[in-house]
C-alpha cells in the first residue's frame, strides 16, 4: 500500500535513489542533460540510468529497464517519446517505484491524441500506486537534496542558491525564467516545481506539502487556471495560516483569458473571481514577475508587520516624497511623529534636518545619523509598525559601513525594516551588502513602500485569523 | 548688451571659456572635484582656476578674482562660502560673465537670511546681464562639451554617456541618484541640469532651451512644485509639439505634500492639478524613477506609435499572456490577425505554435520563427501599430544571433518595437545586445507595455496637434 497525501510527495524531493529513464551521452538530449545534473551536481542519494541503447553512460552501469536496477526506486525521472511512456510506467509500475517525474511532452497539449496517451499513463500510475508529476513540464529543482531534473543547461539557466521560497508554475518557461532571475538576483530556492499538465499531482498537493516544509518561508506561484476551487480555497487557506503564499494571476484581461485557453487549455476565471479568493484565503496577488521576487525576497527575509504605520528615514528629501506618495497608493499610514521623539531628534542633528515622518538626513548626513534615527524613531519607538531606509549612497559622507547599522537594528527588531538603494553600479553593490546583512533591498522607493505593503497586508492576514 | 531668451543659455552647455571660482586642491572641496573634473575629461575649451590663496593648481597659473583672467569668460562655476558669493558676482558682473552656476548652499533653503542672501546675489547678477543657474545645485552635466560641474566623485556617481536623453531636476540627490542609474543601465545622456532653488533660470527656461537642443530627443523631469502656471503649460506645449516630456511629479498625496514643503519649500499642486496641467501639455506623467528610465530609453530609441493596436511575438505562452494582461490595464489594443496571415504562419510554423495574437513560437523556437514573425506579422502587416518582442532565451534553440533579426526589422519599419528579455545573467546579456541594436529591452513584460503605452500615448498627441 503505497503512503497517503503529504508523504506520498517526499520521494520527489528526497529520493535515496534515482532512475533516469531516457539517461543519454548526446549532449542535446534531455536525458543527457538530466542525468549529468544528478551525476554533477552532488545529489545526495545513488542515481540509475536507463537506457535500451547504452550498457555503459559516463562509467556507470545502464539498464535497458527500471526493473533491473537491483534497488528499490524512489524517484524515476522520465524522457522518452511521448509514444513509449506507458510502456515504461508499467515498468515504474511493476518495480513499485514510488514516484515518477514525466518530462515528456507530446501529451494533453498537442490534442485528443496525446490526451488519450496521457489518460492511459496516468492509469497506469495510479493502479500501480505511482504518484506523478507531469507529464510536460521540467520537473523539480531542489538544492537542498541536489534533485535536478531541469533540462535546461546551466549556461541559459543559472540555478539559484539553497534559500527559503518555494516557486511553483505550470509552465515550463516561467519557471526557467523566474530560476534563472533569481539566481542572477541571489534570491535562495527551497524548492521550485514546473509541474505541467497535473495528470496526478496538482498546484493543491504542491501548496498543501509546502505549507508544512521546514525549509520554505514563503510560497510563491504562477498559476493560468485553478481546477477545484473548493478544495484549492480550503487549502490554501490552511497554508496561509502557517506562511505567506503570493500568487501571480495570468489572464486576467478579456483578451488574456482567450491567450491562456491556447497556451495551457485552462480556462482562466474572471478577475472578480480571482480576487475573491484570493482575499478569502489570505493570498498576496500579485501582477507582475518583478514584483513576485520583491515580495518573496521580503517575505524570506523579514516578519510580517503587525500595522500599518510606516516611517521612512531618507537622505534625499525628493525619495522620501515619493516614498510617501507611494505609502498613500498603497493606504499605508506616514504618522507624524511624537514631538517628545522629535525634540529630541533635533538635539542629534543639524537644524536642517527634518526630525518629522519622513525624516530627512539630508544630503551632508553621515553613518553615525542613520543609527541615531533608527535607534530613536525605530528601535526605541512605539509610534510605527515598519520602517523604509533609503540609502541614497551617493551622498559624499556616507560610507558602506551604513550597512552594519542597518544589521544592528535588524537583529534588536522584531518590527520590519527594508531598503532601498537607488542609483548605479555602488548603489547596487551596497543593496548586495545590506540583503547580506538580512534587509531587503529594492531600487526605488516604490518597490520598498510595495514590500512593507505585502508584509503588512499578510501581517493584518494573520492577526485576523489569531 | 545681453544676449536674450534662449541664445542666453548657451554658455551654460557651450562655454569656450569656464573659470572655477573656489578651485582648490583639497580633495574633500567642492572646488576641487569641480576643477579636476574639467581637467580630466578632456574638456573643449579653456579652464581658469580662481582662489586668493593660490598662485598655481594642478600646475595651472591660478588667479585671485575672474577680473584678472586676461580672456572674456563665458562661465564661472562658483564653489565659495554663501557669504562671499555677492562679492564673486559683483566681479563676475564687472567683468561681463556671461552665464554663472551657483554651486554653494546656505540660500533661501537655510531661512530668512539666506533668502535675503540669495535676493542680493540674484540682483548684481541681473544689473550685469550674469544669467544664473542655482544656488543650492549640482549645475550642468554635458557630456558633449565635458562640461561637468556635478561635484560627486565618479566613484558614487557615474557619469552616463553621451545619448539624447535630458535630465532635469531641482534637487541634487535626485540628478545624482537617476544620473548614476542611467550610466549603470547604459542610456545617454545630452544634458543633465540639477537647477536649485531656480533664483534666476527656472525648468521653463531650461524647458524651452532643451525643446530646441538638437542633442535632445526626450526631456525628462522631476519636479516638486510648478511656479508661473500660465507660462509653464505654453512653453510646455510647445515643447510637446517637437519632442516628448516626461515628469514625475512627487508629493501627489497628502502627507507627501506637507514632505515637499520641507524639502523644498515649494507648494505642491493638487493631484488634480497636476494632471490636468499635464493633460492639456501632452506630458507623460511617470509615477517612479524607474518609470522615467524606462520610457526615456523608449523615447531615445524608437519612433512614437500612431495607433494602440500591439503585436506581440512570444517563446513562452506564460509571458505573452501577461503582455495582453498589461495591455488591457493600459487600455492598449491587441487585435485578432487577419485569417489569410494566420493560414500564411500556419503554413511556416509546427502545428502546435499559436499564429493568432500574441504569436506563440513555444518553448522549441529557434532563430528563424522570430524573423518570420516580424517579417510576416509585422513588417509586412498593416493591421498593428507596435510589436513587442518577447525573449525567453532559456529556449535551447534560440540563440543570441536573435538580436540581428530584431535589428534587421527594425531598420525597416517605421513603427516602433520594443524587447522584453526576462530572465538572469544571459537574459541580461542578450538584452545589452538587443539595445546596442537601437530596440529598447524591459526585464519584464509589463514594463515593455508600459514602453509601447507611452510612445502610443505621445503618438497620438501628436496626431491632434497635426
């Protein structure tokens, strides 16, 4: 009997031992590529080829069958034709192995045909107890285990650092693109899945085994269409009871919805219909590719903030005007601060200086302001829920030590605190330096006000359900 | 007699002959970075360094007072205390300066006394014909003449190349910051103005001046606070007729409002206002800096659209869906194609491609379906506007020769194409590549609408004009 729910998806992400089914020595076959993951990448477990046409793949034995491997399967990695699948799920089937990952296309997406092929594998698998992911799609990538069944050559997709935000996507492409931004951005990965045409294990399984992974912060999702809308509320409702899920919705426009209907076959819901469930269960939608790696980045890196009064520290009066625009569009609050707090702010620094919400260090400020505010109007304050530090780094006295400052705070609060470094190449490199030190860092103003929103919003979320 | 109107200006962005009033050789003065500044970059003209306490800088014979300079001078930079600054202007006037930066703080910013200060100073200059662009400022960047008055180290402050993309700005941190930023992404610049507290040359002069600049293709603005109406929306207008503005307008909310006026002790307009006033000039209101980059390289690059209807070309169903999403937001077209073209790309592409709008080459796109696309859908189709090129370049069969087919198209058309290369390091690479080929690159899809949103939007003000 094979194990139920939550434990039936464990060999997918830690799997002893391996079968790649389809494993090749032609470097543009899949199952080249797939295989010399697990051989390269220091998978932590033993891994199989099989292959009919090799008795030898990079000095390692290769089965012509997954049932001649004298070991029990944990995992079979499969890229064959679409045509031969079904022979090798009856293989998977019979060698009880306890979960397979289709790479194959050529199935539900090409029309009745390979829907009628998908629907036969799919019955295969499940009379045998085999649990799937697929078919179509580029699989699991999981640096903590180093299982690594994305087919896509280091050089066009470089794989992003171990991390806590779990990604998920039916399409293929996204998620090559969104791994590969990441990792360019330094984002950490706990787990990310391309999971395809969902024959048997679905964005609700996904979401539900995440929800309890001790190394996932924070869940973030591409999604086309959602298929069982009751099931998928209830759910994702529990997952963010425990930690925050950020959805992009694809195809919301008129036109989108008819696009979707020939990308994928999904049909999308309507907008309306989105939203609600979306509030209705606590998820961060979002709109855009850019803003889902923001988010998640805030979310892996700091708490949830428990109100909505934000302070903005700035060196450059002109960010700190937007950075309150942006805090009104987002109806988060700029309180004025405290007269007592601003007394004794104007006692630290210039009379030049703004001591009210934002305040403003102006352009002549050094390190030594920065822990001055942050100490007072932060640490020391109860007046605000989160705070926005724009280091506008150009400025001729402050040195990249700012960053330690930021560090110190960070450790003492347990309220959030983001960045933003605008400007160029040192701006950028001082942004690395400051999300080193566990904050956040964003380009503009707006991008920062739009993570304490996503931070505050779930925070609010949370306290709802408390 | 002064030259008057535009002809003034001039010796701002041209000066034959520049004397540095407050050169030093210390490297922490203003004075000094300024000086070395017109040294070291190679600077088309003569440099005169002016300081009683030296008889020679940087092996250059250094005069104490601009009158003793044996040659006319078309511009002093005056980097001295504001307490000295209407005794350097009072020989600035007797010796017929043409044109003045003031570079020194402790003006009308500071209080009463520096507003008094600044009313004297702006008086000799004015009894002398001294045009003045300051106090309070960073002064003039042009990349051109190398005149460069930006007193921030090019280690915090890159300079940007030479392009046609001008700058303004009151406040200097913003021209530091967007400065910086544009010489890390790579977009020229024609002139950069931080203006200061505007005590004579205001934006509508530099508006006006730039309208006319045959380096200038678009404008681009930050602005707090809009003094004289009336004149800004003509001289805008008539801007507007020849070249694109754009303008982020801070303090748009409430509490930002009240951060404008202690930043700055300007009077932010109402939203309302502003918008309005917008309207009716045909500017391109931005909300962020990195909005103002992105629809600058836009403007730099491509010519406007003349109508709202979008083709977009995609290798990933995901992206494209996203691009329709985005274009219905910005309420821009994204029209069926005819059925004899679909038949025609039916007939050039694998079944399984969308030939309808968006184009969905799919994941095993190569080269040669993108150049078909362009050719058959867009070069030699009537019924779109605009393309959109989106390059999911994870795809292993595309290559980064894709980038001479997106050239090639765009040398022929007449209409603008924007890119979108979503994705890491190669994506970044790829996009470099696609730019240095005249069609702007976005990371992301939403922000190549944005891109077609503006140049539509700026097309069709100039139609009602016509």
């Amino acid at each position: 009997m094979a194990p139920a729910g939550r434990e039936s998806l464990k060999p997918f992400f830690e799997p002893k031992v391996v079968a790649i089914i389809g494993a090749s020595n032609k470097p543009d076959k899949v199952g080249n590529t797939i295989f010399t993951n697990f051989l390269r990448a220091d998978f932590k477990g033993e891994v199989y080829p099989v292959n009919p046409k090799h008795n030898l793949l990079f000095e390692k034995k290769c089965y012509s069958s997954v049932k001649e491997i004298p070991k029990p399967i944990d995992l079979a990695v499969i890229a064959v034709p679409a045509s031969i699948v079904s022979k090798v799920m009856e293989d998977c089937a019979e060698k009880n192995v306890k979960a397979a990952i289709i790479i194959s296309g050529g199935f539900k997406e090409t029309g009745s045909e390979g829907a009628r092929l998908e629907k036969e594998v799919t019955t295969i698998a499940k009379n045998g107890n085999v649990r799937v992911i697929g078919p179509n799609c580029l699989g699991v990538y999981n640096p903590e285990t180093n299982v690594d069944t994305m087919f896509l050559p280091e050089e066009k997709l470089r794989r992003p650092p171990k991390g806590s935000i779990a990604l998920l996507s039916q399409s293929g492409a996204f998620m090559g693109t969104i791994l590969d931004w990441a990792a360019y951005e330094g984002l950490g990965v706990s787990k990310a899945v391309s999971y395809g045409n969902e024959c048997d294990v679905d964005l609700i399984d996904l979401i539900e085994y995440l929800a309890d992974d001790p190394h996932t912060k924070v869940i973030a999702v591409y999604v086309e269409g959602i298929e069982h809308g009751q099931k998928f509320i209830r759910v994702v409702k529990e997952a963010t009871a425990k930690k925050p899920v950020i959805a992009i919705k694809a195809g919301r426009s008129t036109r989108g919805k008819a696009a979707v209907l020939s990308h994928t076959g999904s049909l999308a819901g309507s907008e309306v219909l989105y939203r609600m469930a979306f509030k209705q269960t606590g998820v961060v939608g979002v709109d855009d590719f850019e803003e889902m790696l923001d988010l998640s980045k805030a979310f892996a890196l700091q708490p949830s903030a428990t109100g909505d009064r934000v302070l903005i520290i700035t060196d450059g009066g002109g960010a700190g005007v937007m950075a309150v625009d942006a805090c009104e569009h987002y109806s988060l609050t700029v309180p004025e601060l405290d007269a007592k707090l601003q007394v004794e702010l104007k006692q630290r620094f210039p009379p030049y200086c703004s001591t009210n919400n934002p305040i403003d260090l102006t352009g002549d400020v050094d390190n030594q302001r920065y822990r001055i505010a942050l100490e007072k109007a932060f640490l020391d304050y109860e007046g605000v829920d989160s705070v926005i530090v724009i280091l506008l780094v150009q400025a001729p006295s402050l040195t990249v030590g700012v960053v330690d400052i930021v560090r110190d705070i960070n450790r003492k609060s347990t309220r959030p605190i983001v960045a933003c470094c605008m400007g160029g190449e040192y701006s950028a490199k001082v942004a690395k330096e400051v999300e080193r030190r566990g904050v956040p860092s964003y380009p503009t103003p707006e991008r920062a006000v739009r993570a304490i929103w996503a931070l505050t919003k779930y925070g609010q979320w949370k306290l709802r359900k408390a």
